[in-house]
C-alpha cells in the first residue's frame, strides 16, 4: 500500500516539473528561454518511475529469498541400539554321576553376568542327539530352572537329578539360557562313556 502510494506520488511530481519548465520560459527576444520538454525527455522520466517501481525494495528482497532459499538439511538424529544386555550365558564344566541304569544326575557350572531381575542366566537343558530336551517333569521349562540372579555368584554351579538317558544314547550337549539373549553361549559337549574329556567328568555305576 505505502509502495503503491509513493509510485503514484512520484509521477504526480514528475508530471508537474515538467509542467512548470514549459512555461517557465520568456516571451521577450533579449530575455532565457527555457525549451519545453521533448516527448523524448518525458518518456526517460517515465521509464525511470517504472524501473523504480519494478525494482523489489530491500524488504521484498529478503522476504523472497527467505521463501525461495531452501532451508540447510539437518542430518538424520542417531537411532538407538538399544539397552545394553550382559551377553549370553557359557557353560564352563559339566559333572554327570549315573544313579541308575537310565537316570542321571548333571552339575552345571555356569557363569554369565547376571544384572538383575531383567537379565540373568534362568536354566540350563541337557540336550541328546535328536534334539530332544531332558526335562524331570513336563511341565519344566529347563532340565534345570534357575529362579533368581546370581549377581554376586559368579561362576556358579546348580545340579538336577533324576533326568533320564534313553537307552543308546552315549553323547549328551548341555547349554545355558538368558532371559534376554536366549541361547547361543558356549556349549559343553559331553561323552557319557569316558571317565572324564574337555571341561567334563563322568561317574558310572559300572566304574
């Protein structure tokens, strides 16, 4: 609105000088004689008001450019890995004691960082060849069940009798399970033959 105005005011301006320098001149021969202004002239006065008014002022300029200048890309925020866990649970040594011709008692050593309530090792499963689990009873989610941290325990040993060995099974695998990893620690391997192998001992009736 004020642009508007003060374009208009300038022509109105413009229109009167020209006015008055064409009759300013005097009649008489002895006396200055002022020429009246040239179509020429008024046409460059006139171009001179448009390219004014064609011309952004310093507010519309910054304006456009703050509209048109795309704005500086922000780099994507960091994804989260995630809270921390202690790892999976290792089995470090197995102890197997016969206690009748198909049942067995199995010590488990274990260790694993147990941080609390919310991540600690909760079982360890004897595991034969065929991929069958030894449970004492079938509602057991473990051959052995582990019920609380063992945070100022490490390593630590649990036992459980009574697991039964089909017949012809000779080689048994034990692992752990944490409550957040799951299973994937280290495993122990086990040959109920021998009197003793890598990280586990065996007592038979028959020795």
């Amino acid at each position: 609105m004020k642009r508007a105005f003060s374009i208009s005011l300038i022509l109105i301006c413009t229109a009167a000088v020209l006015g008055l320098a064409a009759c300013s001149g005097k009649g008489s021969a002895g006396g200055d004689y002022t020429a009246p202004a040239t179509p020429k002239a008024v046409a460059a006065s006139h171009a001179e008001v448009i390219a004014y008014a064609a011309a952004p002022t310093a507010v519309e300029y910054e304006s456009t450019k703050s509209a048109t200048t795309p704005a500086a890309e922000q780099p994507p925020e960091s994804i989260s890995s995630g809270a921390e866990t202690s790892g999976d649970a290792d089995v470090l040594y197995v102890a197997a004691r016969q206690q009748s011709a198909d049942t067995w008692q199995f010590s488990v050593t274990i260790e694993h960082a147990d941080l609390g309530w919310d991540d600690y090792a909760d079982g360890w499963d004897v595991v034969f060849p065929d991929g069958t689990v030894a449970k004492p009873d079938d509602n057991s989610s473990f051959t052995r069940l582990l019920l609380h941290p063992h945070i100022d325990e490490q390593p630590f040993t649990r036992s459980q009798s009574g697991i039964k060995v089909p017949a012809g099974v000779n080689t048994i695998v034990v692992r752990a399970h944490d409550l957040v990893d799951g299973f994937g620690g280290r495993e122990v391997q086990v040959n109920l033959t021998v009197a003793k192998g890598v990280d586990f001992e065996v007592n038979r009736l028959d020795s």
